[in-house]
C-alpha cells in the first residue's frame, strides 16, 4: 500500500511540473521592461498601448489554455494509473509548451515590429549600454558564499561511509513510478562517492551561473540610469541570493541518496523529497520573477514614462533571444525575452565555455551511467 501511495504521489508531483513550466512561460511577457514588447523595444509609454496589451492578453491565454489541457490529460493519466502516459505528457508536455511558447512570442514579435515601424517609432542610439559602476548600486552576493557547499558535501560523504556497512551487495538506483527497482548497482567504495559527484556537477553550475551574474553587463535606462541601475541591482541580488540556496537545498536533499544505499529510506522515497523540494525551488523562483521582473523591470516600473525610445538595439537580438554583438565586449548580460541571462554569442569566448561545458556535462553523465 505504501508503494503504490508514494508511486502516486510522484505522479502527481511530476505532473505538478507542466502547469509550474506553463503558467511561467504564459507570464514571462509580463515580467520584461516596459520598453520592451515580445523582444521589441518599444516607448516605454507604449506599454499601454491597447493593441500591444491585446497582444500579451492572446498570449497569456493560448499559452494557459494550452497549459490546462496538458495538466488535465497528465491528471486523467494519474487517476488511470498509467505510469509511462504521465512520463510522456511530462516530457512531451514540458518541451511542447517551451516551443510553442517561443513560436507565439516569435509571431507576437513580428507583429510588434510591423506595428513600430507604423507608429514611427525610432531611436538614434542603437545599444542601451548604459554600463553602471559598482558605487551605491546594489550587486550579487560575493562568491564567497559558496563555501557553505563544504560542509553539505563532507556530510554527504560523512553519511556514505557510515552506512556503507549496511548497504546490500546490490545497491538499487533507480525506480519506476511503479515502484520496481529498474536498474542496481554492485556494492563498492566508489558507490559512496557517487552522490558526492552528482552534488559537485551540479554546484559547479550553480557556481558558473553566479558567477554569470557577477560579470553580466548591467544596463540601464538612458533616461533614468540611477534607479534602472537601483532596479538592477536588487534584481542580481535577490537571484543571486536564490541560486544559492536553491543549490543548498537540492544539494542536501541528496544527502537521501547514501540513505537510501544503506536502506534507511527507499529510492521512492526519496525520489519524492527531492521532487517536492525542486517544485518549492521553481514556484519560489517564478514569485522572485513576478516580484522584481526580468532585470528589475517591474521594480522599475514605477518610473515615469517616456513618450522616446531613448536607445535601441534591436538588431542585435536575433530571433528575440540570441544576442549577438561583435562590438560589445561583455560575454553575459540580461535575457530579453524570459528571466535570467544569456551570452553574446559574437564573442568566441562564449564558444568555447559551452564546449567546455558540454564536454564536462558527457563526462558526468558517462561517469554516473558507469555505477551500475
């Protein structure tokens, strides 16, 4: 009985990942600058433009519409008990709400350029670059912080080794909704280090992106550079501040894994912690993003309204959402259309740490496919 509540509570918990995935994607034109329209700048007066606002209401509907139909058939499948239909509309559902989601903000996208260039809408300067100093504005947390990773990782450790006397001469490691063990591992001193490996993969790119925000370019409004840069600020603070306890979390969640080697706790278990605390983790991430907007938007909003576009730079944004500059030295800077980051792909140092990454990403997962 108890195998097959935990199997149902992990579908609903995954299907619980559409709506989270959807209701996000159905908002994110709400959360950009209000000099921005579907990744076309605008005046920032023009956020009130009734055919602009139509025009993010038809989004926001067509993407809820399409979120409640595929939360509703993942439902349906939970109550019918059919394990692989709830994985497929997880996984089918997840990447086809992203595509169309980014199909529709490329059709509202054309839409808005057509409708700037009717009302004349232009601007002399061609890049908002307004770059801030680091005086009086607030920044994300300092590297630093990262240290409390230490002590999670020798617990992690701590806990494998102290457990490895009782853990079976097959370890399980993976576990259908079903509750069936699908794949075991042999007993070894190398299993120990195994959630201490995942843990480090995935600090590493908790680190990187911090890092990411600690070196993006921090723009600002032309008109209003102090409290766009104010705004900023408190964004890249509040992010930064997020991703670290948001690896924390996760990072001691896992500490379930030697646990569950050592028969303290089941896979199922566990599986379902960690699924509860990274529902927690997006739900707190998309109240930051309704809170602050994409770069501070929404914190800057209160500013008065300018009839100009005083800076655009429109033509370096390919497709809405890949910046490409040759001209602008900085790798990273603020995502137009979504919350977070993005690179300058003009610069072939961009190139070459997503090669590292993806070379560093194979060797994890070749690494953790070999405990088994």
């Amino acid at each position: 009985m108890d195998v097959v509540m935990d199997a149902t509570v992990m579908m609903g918990l995954t299907i619980a990942l559409v709506p989270v995935v959807g209701v996000l994607m159905a908002l994110t034109p709400y959360l950009m600058k209000k000099s921005e329209c579907f990744t076309i700048t605008i005046p920032e007066s023009a956020a009130s433009d009734p055919y602009l606002k139509g025009l993010k209401r038809r989004y926001l509907a067509l993407m809820l519409a399409l979120t409640a139909a595929l939360t509703a058939a993942g439902v349906a499948l939970v109550v019918l008990d059919n394990p692989s239909g709830v994985l497929a509309v997880v996984i089918a559902g997840t990447l086809l709400t992203c595509v169309i989601g980014y199909a529709l903000m490329l059709y509202f996208r054309k839409k808005v350029s057509t409708y700037k260039k009717q009302r004349g809408w232009r601007a002399e300067a061609q890049e908002a670059v307004a770059v801030v100093g680091e005086r009086d504005v607030p920044r994300a947390i300092s590297l630093k912080w990262n240290l409390l990773y230490v002590p999670v990782l020798l617990v992690t450790l701590g806990v494998g080794i102290a457990g490895y006397s009782n853990m079976p001469d097959m370890i399980p490691m993976q576990v259908g909704f079903d509750g069936e063990v699908s794949r075991w591992a042999d007993k070894s001193l190398s299993i120990v280090f195994m959630p201490v490996l995942i843990q480090l993969f995935m600090i590493a790119c908790f680190l990187f992106s911090h890092w990411n925000i600690l070196r993006s370019k921090r723009l600002s409004e032309p008109g209003a550079p102090a409290t766009s840069a104010l705004a900023y600020g408190m964004f890249a603070r509040a992010q930064s501040i997020y991703l670290l306890a948001m690896g924390l979390v996760i990072c001691i969640a896992l500490i379930l894994m030697p646990l569950s080697f050592a028969g303290l706790v089941t896979l199922m278990q566990s599986a379902v912690v960690i699924m509860v605390v990274c529902i927690f983790i997006v739900v707190g991430g998309i109240a930051i993003s309704v809170v602050y907007g994409q770069g501070g938007a929404r914190l800057f909003a209160r500013m008065g309204e300018s009839e100009e576009i005083l800076a655009d730079d429109d033509e370096h944004w390919k497709f809405g959402v890949f910046y490409v500059n040759r001209d602008d030295p900085s790798l990273f800077l603020p995502a137009r259309f979504g919350v977070g980051w993005t690179f300058n792909y003009a610069r072939p140092a961009i190139w070459a740490i997503m090669a590292a990454g993806l070379a560093i990403t194979i060797a994890f997962v070749v690494a953790v496919m070999s405990f088994g």
